[in-house]
C-alpha cells in the first residue's frame, strides 16, 4: 500500500477474479505498527506510518468508489486498533494513525452513505495474535501477555477470528443499519 499505484491494482485484481464490474465491500486492512519512544521517532518513521495508515486507506477508499454498486448495498470496514484511545506509551505516531481512521469512517459515513448506498464502520481491535502482534519485541510481548491475563472475556488475546467475525458482520446485510460506528474488538481490556 506504500506504492500509490495499489489502489487501482488491487481494484483490477478483484474485478478480475471475480468477473465482475463492481465492487459490494472494502475492507482496509493493511497496517503498520509502532512501539518508539517519543524522543526516538524520526521523520522517516513517521511518514512511513501515515502512508499506510492513513494515506493509503483514504486513497483506496477514494478509488474505489467508481466500482461500488448503485443500488448498493456496499460496506467499507476500516481496521483501527485499541492504540487510538487506549494513550499507550511508545504508540505516539500509531495511535495518531489509527484516530485518524476513525475520524475519517465517521466523516465518509455521513459523507458517502446515501450518495454511495454505503455504511463506513471501523473495527478497534486490542491485541489480536498476529505476525504483528509477536514482531512488536520481547518487552511489548511480555507486557501484553501480562495484560492479557486480566481480560474480562478470556485471559488471552484476540485472534484473527474473533476480528474478522465482527468485520463478516458489518460487511453482511444485518449490519444495514449500523454505520459511522467504531465497534470495539478488545474482550473487555478497554471500555469505549
């Protein structure tokens, strides 16, 4: 999602895979982290954030539009993360990143709803088992893995499955009325 090109190569993948001339869903996904003192971070890690968190979603999200169904529905789930509220230590440009996708799923959902025939959620999830999740370093895994422990759902941390069953549902016709909502995907380890 770096390349500024993705957008429209992803959009002419998926339209030839499934041989098809629109698109019902987006779900934005891709994402970087961050665990850097604020004292540390540098302007190349910080841009480095804000084109895949940020700059990437708005663009594929701006892109896809011309391929989105007219008489709808269409859904758009943006992926924020428990950091854009939670004020975690070692988080400053990730946090940023992860507010401003829920800042823009709110404005997109008022801005494009009945234009578009769309609903824009976001899913925050906490910590989720990912290669993301275990790259952060042996001290950030140790602190989560302490926090885990206390999660009023189960003592554990979230799986790709416990998220991607809440986005299934915002992509489903169930969902039809939900929409500029955040849905928090954390077992309880914060209250939103």
């Amino acid at each position: 999602m770096a390349d500024e090109k993705s957008p429209q190569t992803l959009i002419d993948t998926a339209l030839r895979a499934f041989k098809s001339d629109h698109i019902d869903i987006l779900v934005n996904n891709a994402g970087l982290g961050q665990n850097t003192p604020l004292e540390d971070i540098t302007h190349k890690e910080y841009n480095r954030l804000m084109d895949i968190n940020v700059r990437a979603v708005l663009f594929m999200t701006q892109r896809v539009l011309p391929y989105l169904r007219p008489g709808g529905p269409n859904r758009i789930v943006n992926l924020s993360s428990i950091s854009a509220r939670g004020g975690y230590a070692t988080h400053s440009v990730y946090a940023a990143t992860k507010a401003a996708v829920e800042g823009l799923t709110r404005v997109w959902a008022k801005e494009l709803g009945q234009k578009y025939n769309v609903t824009v959620n976001a899913v925050n999830p906490g910590p989720v088992d990912t290669d993301m999740y275990r790259a952060a370093g042996e001290v950030h895994l140790a602190r989560m893995e302490e926090q885990n422990k206390s999660v009023p759902a189960a003592p554990r941390c979230g799986t790709e499955r416990d998220v991607a069953d809440i986005v299934a549902f915002l992509c489903s016709e169930k969902s039809r009325w939900i929409t500029g909502d955040i849905i928090c995907a954390n077992g309880g380890m914060l209250f939103l």
